[in-house]
C-alpha cells in the first residue's frame, strides 16, 4: 500500500468552502495563481440573493482568517482576492440560470442554432425560455453555451407578464 502525499490545493479549498458556506454563500470558484514565491488566491462566491460588496469583505475577512489559521496549506505570502461572478460567466449550473431569472441571455445550441431570449423557471433538466415571443423549454443537453446579455434598460413589461403567466400556469398543472 503507497501512500500519496495530500493534494494542499484541495486542502485549501476545503477550508475555504467551509468558510463561504458558514458566511451563507457557495464558492463557485477557487483559483491559484503562483508568482514566483506569492500566490493569488482567487475566491468566487454566488448566492441566490446576489453578492453585495459588504458581503465581500465579510467573506474575505472570514476566509483570510482562516487562511491566517491555516498558514501551512500557504507555506508563505499570498494576496487574497474575494469577488462575484462576472455577467460574461457563461450559465453552466441549473442554480446559475435560477439566479439570472427574467434576464435576457444568448445561448448557442448544439445543433448550431441560437436563441436570444429572456429566463424564465427552470429545474434539473432545463429551462423555459421566452423567445421571439414564444416560450419554449430548452433542456440543458441543447445547449452548448450560454451568456447573459447585458441590458440597460428594465426588461418590457410584456415578457416578464408572459414569464409570469408561463410560472401561473406550471403551478396549476401540478
């Protein structure tokens, strides 16, 4: 029987993920960027309510204590850098479409096409999505990617009525 020495990075993130969890939020990403003797640690959080930046220091306070705590998974200097996901995360996760509801996205489907339309419920498997003016269910083995699209202006009336209705009529089927 050999025995393998553990793996410090899934140490660390092991100790980071219990932090973000304990503060209320998932980490949806962790990152290690070595220079020379310092490392970047990069920590990305989401949760279903959002990320504001008080909920950023408050995280980074936590996970830097911790960090502090546990100084031999480091072994020497590191920066250490709490942050959202950006708007450009392309929506790989149910939870990642569930969070950007009634938000407009592109997304490009397997069979070579593309929709350009607005969120509206999803689950496991997929997503309804309002499209040139139909909605439409859209199973996550369609698609090959998938983008929000920033808008500037609150989304028409017309299509969150139409994603509410669509919401109205699921509940009553079930």
């Amino acid at each position: 029987m050999s025995a393998h020495p553990a793996n410090p990075d899934s140490a660390i993130e092991s100790v980071v993920r219990d932090v973000v969890a304990g503060t209320g939020f998932e980490l949806e990403d962790l990152e290690e960027v070595r220079a020379g003797q310092r490392r970047l640690i990069r920590v990305i959080i989401d949760s279903d309510a959002g990320v504001g930046l008080d909920d950023i220091a408050t995280v980074s306070r936590a996970v830097s204590h911790a960090l502090d705590q546990h100084d031999e998974l480091i072994a020497g200097p590191y920066q250490l850098e709490v942050t959202s996901p950006g708007v450009d995360r392309p929506l790989t996760a149910p939870r990642h479409w569930r969070r950007n509801r009634q938000r407009l996205v592109r997304a490009s489907l397997v069979d070579g096409g593309e929709l350009l339309g607005r969120i509206g419920d999803c689950d496991d498997d997929g997503v309804i999505l309002l499209a040139s003016g139909t909605l439409r269910r859209v199973r996550y083995a369609q698609l090959r990617r998938a983008v929000v699209e920033v808008e500037f202006r609150p989304p028409p009336a017309a299509e969150l009525a139409a994603l509410d209705g669509a919401r109205r009529h699921d509940l009553e089927e079930r």
